[in-house]
C-alpha cells in the first residue's frame, strides 16, 4: 500500500505539471486529478478477501479535514475532537496504566493495519503499534521516524499524575480527540489495538521503571 501511494504521488506530481502549463486553470485540472487519485488507489486493490476497500471511504472527520485541507476553522475542529473523544473505550477493570513491559512490545511491534493481516483464516494475528515509524522512543534505538514529537523521556517530563494518564490513553486510542486532523492514526478507534494494549503502551510511556524514561 505504500509504495502504490508513493506512486500515486509521482504521477499526480507530473500530471498536475502538465495540466498546469497546459491550461494554467486549477478548478477543473484538482477535480481531475482528484478522480485520477481515487481512481489509481481504487485499481491497486485486488479483488477478493482481506483487500478492506472500505478503508478508501473517508469518515466525516477525515471529509472535514480534507475539506479544510487540515485547518479546519476552530468551532469546526472542536465538534470533531468532541465526536471522536465520545467513541472512546476503556479496559473493563479500569486501570489506564497496564504492565510496560508488555507495551514496550506493542510499542516495537511493526504488523500494524497490513492488508492480509485482517483475513478471518489468520485470527491469531498480533498487531502492534508501529509507533517507532513516526516516534523517538528508547534512547538506544537509533532507527525511528519524526512525522510525530519525540517520546523519549515522556513520562520523566510530565510526571504520572490522572490527567496525564488520561491524556496519553485517549491520545494513543483517538489522536483525533486531541487534535482534529492529527496524522496519527486512530489505534484504537479503528481496532488495530485493543483497550489492553493501550493501557500497557500508556504504563510504557508513563512507568518510572520505564527504558522510554531512562
Ligand atoms: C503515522 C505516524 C504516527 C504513528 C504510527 C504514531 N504516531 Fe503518535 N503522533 C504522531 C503525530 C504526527 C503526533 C503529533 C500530532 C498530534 O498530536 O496529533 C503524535 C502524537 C503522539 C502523542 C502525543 C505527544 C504529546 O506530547 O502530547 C503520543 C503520546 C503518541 N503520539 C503516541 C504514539 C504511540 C504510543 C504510537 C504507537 C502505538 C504512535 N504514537 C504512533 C504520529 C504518529
């Protein structure tokens, strides 16, 4: 899925090129290539079980943030936050803050939404977090993405208090219910990890004990 979006981007870039010398109009030339977006992703599918096609529709938040090209005027922003924030579930017993260590293998577990990974055949499947594509983390891993701030040292830096607690479980479930058109991904929301893994990534994050906070 990647590489056909980083496809997608190469053509859409020398297309809108040509269009915009061709004609020097911009209306008509986005629609176009808007279609010839949809289009390219819809064809990369294949037919059959576990494509998840339904991953193209765009919810009403991800509408609005398209719409405001990620800017949505403030009223706007905060009935999306307010929408997201009331989806949010909790672990059955509670407790927000779970066992770190077993978050820390969420936390480095690479198979996050892969195409396959959702076939019934393969129930069994762990997912992760895939959190070290976009975020520092342990200070000895060296290979980690920068799309998203550092969590080196999170929990030494803000302490364990509830709100804090809180804050890092419902931002780990429902980024959108902290910053409308985050680009982090809506784990939980989505039901690539469970209530119980986001309480061990938030005990990961906050835990004295901790290597994120060493
Ligand atoms: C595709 C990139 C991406 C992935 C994958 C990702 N994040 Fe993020 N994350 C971001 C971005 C971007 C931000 C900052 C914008 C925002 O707050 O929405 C962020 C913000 C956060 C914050 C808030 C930080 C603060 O100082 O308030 C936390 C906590 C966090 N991410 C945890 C995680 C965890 C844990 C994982 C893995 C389960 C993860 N993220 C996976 C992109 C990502």
């Amino acid at each position: 899925m990647k590489r056909v979006l980083v496809g997608t981007g190469v053509i859409l870039s020398s297309v809108g090129l040509m269009v915009g010398c061709a004609t020097g109009s911009t209306t008509t030339a986005q629609t176009d290539l808007d279609a010839l977006a949809e289009r390219t992703l819809r064809e990369s599918f294949l037919p059959g079980p576990g494509q998840y096609l339904s991953r193209l529709q765009q919810d009403e938040a991800q509408k609005l943030c398209t719409q405001y090209r990620g800017q949505p005027p403030k009223p706007v922003a905060e009935s999306i936050e307010a929408k997201e924030k009331s989806h949010i579930a909790y672990p059955a017993d509670g407790k927000l803050m779970g066992d770190w260590k077993e978050g820390a293998k969420v936390f480095n577990n690479g198979f996050a939404y892969r195409i396959g990974h959702f076939i019934p055949s393969n129930p069994k499947a762990v997912r992760g977090g895939n959190c070290y594509a976009c975020h520092q983390g342990e200070a000895k891993e060296v290979a980690y993405g920068n799309l998203g701030p550092s969590l080196l040292h999170y929990g030494k830096v803000r302490g364990t208090g509830d709100a804090v607690v809180r804050y890092t479980y419902e931002k780990i479930y429902n980024a959108k219910a902290y910053n409308a058109c985050s680009q982090m991904p809506r784990l939980g929301h989505h039901g690539i990890l469970s209530p119980k893994q986001i309480a061990d990534l938030t005990a990961y994050l906050l835990s004295p004990e901790s290597p994120i906070n060493q």
